[in-house]
C-alpha cells in the first residue's frame, strides 16, 4: 500500500513537471506571436499555457501585455493583476497596468503602479518617462519635468524624452529651455515628427521671426509634403506683412487638401478658408475675402459665419 502511494505520488509529480514544460513552450510560442504581430494567435497559446500551469507568471504577464496592445485595457489589468499575485516584486508588471490605467485615464493608479516599479527597479529610464507623462496631463508640471529630467538622466539618447520635457517647459512659459530641447531632439533625430514647426512656434513666441522661418523651410526640405510648415510659414508672412508670400502659402494648403488640420489634429474644418481670407481682407481684396469666408462658412466653421455677418471683421482662426 505504502510503495502504491509512493508510486502514485511519483506520477502525480511527473505529470506536474511534465505540465510546467508544456506550459513553458506554449508561453515561448505565444511570445514569438506576440513579437510577430498575430496577436490572436498569442493570446491562444498564452491562454493554452495557464491553463496547463495557473501559476505561470511570465504567462499572465505576457497575455497581458498582448491584451494591452489589442487596447483590451480591462482584460490587460486582469493579468497583470494576476502576474503580480503571484510575484509582487516584478516591476515591469506594475509598469505595464500603470500603463493600461493610464490609457483609462485611470491617473492616480496609474501613478502609484510606476512609482511601485520605480521604487523596486529605479534604473529604467522609462519608469519615470511614463510616469511623467501622466504628471503632465493632470498639470503638475513640476512633477512632470524633475521624472523627464531622470529619464534622461539614466538614458539621454532618446529624444522622445527631451521632447516631452520640451513642451513641458513651454507649458510653463520657460521658453528658452523648450528651445534647448528641442534643439536636442533634432541633433538626435532631424526626422522627428513636426520638430522644426514645433520649434518654429517658440521662435514666434520670442517675435524671432527669421529662425522661425528657417526652421520652417527647413522641414519643407526633408519633407516637401509638410503642410503644417506651409501653414505656419503663412502665418508668419502674415505677421511680417508679406501678403502674397502668405496667400502663397495658404494656398498651396488649400490646394493639397484642405481638410488636413482636421483630419490630423481635429481643427474645425474651413479653418485654412479663414485665415486666407483674413490675409485678403487685410490687403483690401474683399470678393476674395468673402469668397473664402463662405467656402468656410460652408464647411460649417461658426468664426467664418460670424466674420460674414459682422461686415468682415476677420480675427485670427
């Protein structure tokens, strides 16, 4: 009777290591998916795994992380729940729901979740960078830069994290800091999205409207298909009183497609009409004034409605 038992308990162990291999593989599998892009396909051998091992944290963990990038933000939280059960001195699985509460605008626990990894890993630049971020959108900008600052401070060769703490500095008004960072991020990277109009705008701020304008043309340069460059070049020629090298501009906008602002940035639609027509109105072109005014109008832009009914009194769109 005894050695049956001892048989017995020797199957059952057998069987439990033989389970813990299985789920292993099917963890590596759903992983190698994941890394493929076939999400589908790493959530069923994720799911395959844990059910053959309920304690396979790296499983939790790593369905969780796919669960995240399918923004199942719900079913991401349930396991890293679950992963953090099981190990709770695993920082990254506090990163990652701090992620998944962040994109649910879940600000406070997020925060707490990044402050949780960082306390047990305070070597990962992009511990603090995320949790600055979320600084950032509930306004404690204070908080916001001194997390950028150790982010780049443990990692300084992304320039994602000097742009981030760029326009933080703008947000508080330190503009020649913004300026700084933002001179930094095109030393590490020239074709980052929109830096040059970014950086144009801060020169605008300081009435430097000649760097402004080089920066500008210098994005036209790496990008010909730039409108917001063309956009805010037409801008500035307004400013500086250069009318038909700011019709120009706004022109060649329109031309290209007229709803960019909107379709990219959510700018009420008729917009780029406006301020065209406020550059005609200005140089006393009034038929084309009012020719784009009704275009906008039309487009359902209530500023361009009112400027019609109140005799053309074009303000700034």
């Amino acid at each position: 009777m005894k050695t049956r038992k001892i048989i017995l308990l020797g199957i059952i162990v057998a069987l439990m290591s033989s389970c813990g291999r299985v789920s292993n593989f099917h963890t590596g599998r759903g992983v190698e998916h994941a890394v493929a892009g076939n999400n589908e396909r790493a959530i069923k051998s994720l799911t395959r795994a844990i059910q053959l091992n309920n304690t396979n944290e790296l499983a939790y963990a790593s369905r969780g992380r796919v669960f995240f990038e399918m923004r199942k933000y719900d079913d991401a939280i349930a396991d890293f729940n679950m992963a953090i059960n099981l190990n709770d001195s695993e920082a990254r699985n506090y990163y990652w729901r701090g992620r998944a509460f962040a994109e649910m605008r879940k600000f406070d626990d997020a925060i707490a979740d990044f402050t949780m990894a960082i306390n047990l890993d305070d070597e990962k630049a992009t511990y603090f960078f995320w949790r600055g971020r979320v600084f950032y959108v509930i306004e404690k900008h204070y908080n916001a830069i001194a997390d950028f600052n150790m982010a780049i401070s443990l990692n300084d060769s992304i320039a994602l994290f000097y742009y981030r703490r760029a326009i933080t500095y703008r947000r508080l008004g330190k503009i020649d800091l913004a300026i700084a960072d933002f001179t930094t991020v095109i030393e590490l990277n020239e074709n980052f999205p929109y830096i040059y109009a970014e950086r144009s705008l801060l020169y605008c701020d300081l009435k430097d409207y000649e760097s402004a304008k080089a920066d500008l043309k210098r994005a036209i340069e790496i990008n010909p298909d730039d409108l917001i460059a063309y956009a805010f070049l037409a801008d500035i020629y307004w400013l500086e009183g250069q009318m038909e090298l700011s019709i120009e501009k706004y022109s060649y906008v329109i031309n290209r497609n007229p709803d960019f602002f909107n379709e990219n940035f959510g700018i009420e639609k008729g917009w780029i009409f406006l301020a065209r027509a406020r550059v005609y109105y200005s140089i006393n072109e009034r038929e084309q004034a009012i020719a784009d005014l009704k275009t906008a109008a039309g487009m359902g832009y209530e500023r361009a409605s009112r400027a019609l009914i109140n005799s053309f009194d074009i303000d700034y769109p």
